[in-house]
C-alpha cells in the first residue's frame, strides 16, 4: 500500500474526527466532519483538507451547533458536501460560500449518524441513517425527505448506497442486522443477520455488485454474498476492539480497509491465506473516519 512512507498529519485542537470523505472531483481534497467532547456536547466542524507540497492544509472550515458524525461529496457539484449531525439534521453546505449551510433537512428524531450520495449516474438521491432506527430517502433539489424506511429494531450507524445498482442501499445497525433496501419498494429487500453484535459499518464491493463487507462491535470484519447470505465468503481477525468504518478499496476487487477503536487502520486481501496486509498505528486515539483516494492509488 505504500500508507506508512507518506504520512501526513495535520491537527483540529479540540475536535475529533468521525468521518473522512476525499473529493470525487479533485485529488488529494479530503472532507472531515469532526465534533467536539468525543461528539457528547458541544459544537462540530466541517473541515476541508487538501494535500499539496507544504503537507496538509485546511482549504476551508464551517461551523455547526451540533457534532458532526458523517459528511458526503455531492456526485453533481464539486463545491458542495453534505453533513449529519447530533440534533438530527443534514446540512448542505457549498464550499464558495463564506457562511452556510445552504439549507438544513430536520426530520430525523434523534442523531443522523449516516449519509451517502447516491453513486450511480442514474439518480442524484442522499440517503441518511439514524438513531431513531430510520433511514430517509433525499433529492437535494427538494426540501424535505422522499421517503422513511422502517424496519431495523436498533441504531443505524451506516448507510451506504450500492455503486453498481440504481436506487439499493444498505444499512447497518446495533440490531445486529445488514439490510438492502430498493427506493421503488416501501419495505426491506433483504434481512442479513451478519453478527452477533452491534454492526457499525458496512461497505459494497466495487467490482461485485453482491458483495458487501460489515464491520462490527465483534472485532470482525465479514463479507456476504447477497445471492448466498447463509454463511460470510471471508471472515477477518485482527482488531481487538469494535471497527468503526470499513471501506473497499477502489483499485482491487479483493483489498479492504479498516479503522477501529482500537487506534489501528488495518489493510486486508480477503484472497490471501494471511489476509492481514498491514497495520497502522499512526493515531493515538479511537480512529473513526476512513476512505480510500479514487485519484491516487495509495493514498488513505
């Protein structure tokens, strides 16, 4: 991977880091929606970061009266990002704007945990997750939600829109389930119950449309096969606390990244008979956010 020779840092005094998202549009650009107090109190922080030859710079920052627990890139402009906050709303923010946020979506009851622009051309559609045990459906042009889906018994903490089929998400939730969903049915598509723990992330495969990958309270990474969901195709050990955000790799169809509160990013090929690839120890706190570069690709 190359991850450990390039490392760069850069600090936020005061606030930690829940999600980290790179541009589609220009490289080296990485979103970061960061809170204060660990997310329990206090305000949160959308932070634009770009690398360049000095190392990385803050490009732009906005401010917000609640945490900040996810943000994603708009598919459609390369200026505008999208949040989930503690009091249950998304902001669209723009960044060519000194203030914001353009507008706010509150209908979430209780902290919008998750958000995800859509990934296929076909569609511009956000999808949220919440601790109110709701996901919600959004056209950014319109302003309030399409739809709610109902049906998880706990938290979601992770909604990721598939990038291969128009309109499917998945969501993952302390319920302990992986779930599909399609936006043209009312109810869920497919209950995968894929640990004995809560689930707090999740992830498609790029390069196979049925596979997905879920990362849990467990320690345990696993990958289902939405055509066979009885039994994981792979299973991975390693972290020794709960992993809080795993993401295929962009380049390989078998390489995968993961974070954890165990401080660790760990790389994995679910094909090799040693999966492990690497271990980064770089934090010195619960590592959070996570995301793989679609411009460079090496870089995390």
């Amino acid at each position: 991977m190359g991850t450990t020779a390039g490392a760069g840092a850069l600090r936020l005094p005061g606030l930690h880091g829940y999600a980290a998202e790179f541009s589609p549009y220009c490289p080296g650009r990485v979103a970061c929606a960061a809170a204060q107090y660990y997310g329990m109190a206090g305000c949160g922080t959308l932070a634009v970061l770009e690398q360049n030859e000095a190392g990385i710079v803050l490009l732009r920052s906005f401010d917000w009266n609640d945490g900040l627990f996810d943000v994603t890139w708009s598919e459609n402009n390369e200026h505008v990002l999208i949040t989930s906050s503690g009091d249950g709303s998304l902001q669209i923010w723009d960044m060519t704007k000194t203030k914001g946020p353009l507008q706010v979506y509150k209908e979430h009851t209780l902290e919008a945990y998750s958000v995800d622009w859509s990934q296929t051309r076909g569609e511009q559609l956000v999808v949220s997750g919440s601790w109110d045990q709701t996901a919600k459906l959004w056209d950014p042009a319109v302003g309030k939600s399409l739809c709610t889906f109902k049906g998880h018994e706990g938290v979601i903490y992770s909604t990721i829109w598939s990038p291969h089929i128009p309109g499917c998400f998945a969501s993952a939730s302390g319920d302990q389930t992986l779930r599909i969903w399609d936006v043209k049915t009312p109810g869920v598509k497919l209950v995968i119950p894929a640990h004995q723990a809560e689930i707090l992330s999740c992830d498609w495969c790029k390069y196979d449309e049925n596979l997905l990958v879920t990362g849990a309270v467990d320690c345990s990474l696993k990958g289902w096969d939405l055509r066979n969901v009885r039994q994981p195709v792979f299973v991975l050990l390693g972290h020794t606390y709960a992993i809080r955000r795993v993401k295929f790799s962009p380049f390989h169809a078998t390489l995968l990244a993961s974070c954890s509160y165990d401080f660790t990013v760990r790389f994995w090929d679910f094909s090799k008979p040693n999966p492990l690839l690497e271990t980064v120890e770089h934090h010195t706190e619960f590592t959070c956010g996570l995301d793989l570069s679609l411009h460079n690709r090496g870089q995390v």
